[in-house]
C-alpha cells in the first residue's frame, strides 16, 4: 500500500497491490533423446530453479542437417 504526504498529513492508504519478483528460470539439463518406432523423443528435466515463478512453456532448437539453420 502507498500513502501520500504533504505538510498537512498522510493521506488514506492506497488499495493493496502485489508484485512478482521473478527473473528468468535456470537453464535446463541438456536434453535427451530415444527412438520409439518411427518417433524421436526428446526428454528433458525441469530447471532447478524458476525463480520465482512457474515456467509455461519449452521451447526445442533443432540444428538441420546444414548444420547452420536451427528450427
């Protein structure tokens, strides 16, 4: 909560307010990958740490075949 001042007094308290303070989630283990059928699987562990906050979503770089283009 926030209040004003001035030379005549405090004002009322502002409504309460929340803030999250999070930074960016460590880094995960490198990943691994297994062979079901005609599917590779890509696994991986969680990071460690979020941070403060819950990780949403992965996202998985491919390296192409060139060797230089990632998907």
């Amino acid at each position: 909560m926030v209040e004003a001042r001035n030379s005549i007094g405090y004002s009322a308290l502002s409504n309460r307010f929340s803030i999250l303070a999070a930074t960016y989630p460590d880094p995960t283990d490198p990943p691994t990958t297994s062979r079901v059928l005609n599917y590779i699987v890509v696994d991986w562990n969680p990071p460690t740490n979020s941070n403060g906050a819950a990780v949403l979503s992965y996202k998985i770089f491919i390296l192409q075949s060139d060797g230089s283009t990632w998907t």
